[in-house]
C-alpha cells in the first residue's frame, strides 16, 4: 500500500480538492437565494459526481499511461462522434 502513495501525484491530487472545494462553494454560492429541499439538492447532486470523478481519478491513477496508449484511439474516435452529433 505504501509503493502506491509513494508513486502518487500529490500535487495533482491537491490541486483537484481545491478545485472541488472551490466548486463547492460557488454552487452553494449561487443557490443560496432558493429556498427548501431545492438548494440542497445542487450539493447533493454535486456529492454525487465528485465520488465518481474521485473514483475514476484513483482508478486512472493506478494505471500506467503506457497502457492507455493502446486504448486512446476508442475515447478519442467516441469523442470525436459526439463532437459531430
């Protein structure tokens, strides 16, 4: 367990909960002026999608990029469809 935290990209990683905690605080900004379950339901929402971007975050970060490389042209031939749709 120890090689892993040794190999981790501690600035990325730090510069990603800033990020998130930043964009936190901007949603709860911006929905401060509604009222009841709606303001809360942004942050929940929010909640949501950081545990699955931090999950794909320590997912991806466990694997070499030189084994992305092989699979790059899938992403990129998907994004490139739903740049025409």
């Amino acid at each position: 367990m120890a090689a892993p935290l040794r190999r981790m990209n501690w600035v990325l990683a730090v510069s990603m909960i800033l990020l998130l905690a930043l964009g936190v605080a901007f949603i709860n900004s911006a929905s401060a002026t509604r009222e009841g379950a709606v303001r809360w339901l942004f942050l929940r929402q929010l909640k949501w999608w950081i545990s699955v971007g931090a999950g794909m975050h320590l997912l991806l970060a466990r694997v070499s990029y030189r084994r992305l490389v092989d699979w790059a042209v899938l992403p990129y031939a998907l994004a490139l469809l739903l740049l025409v749709l």
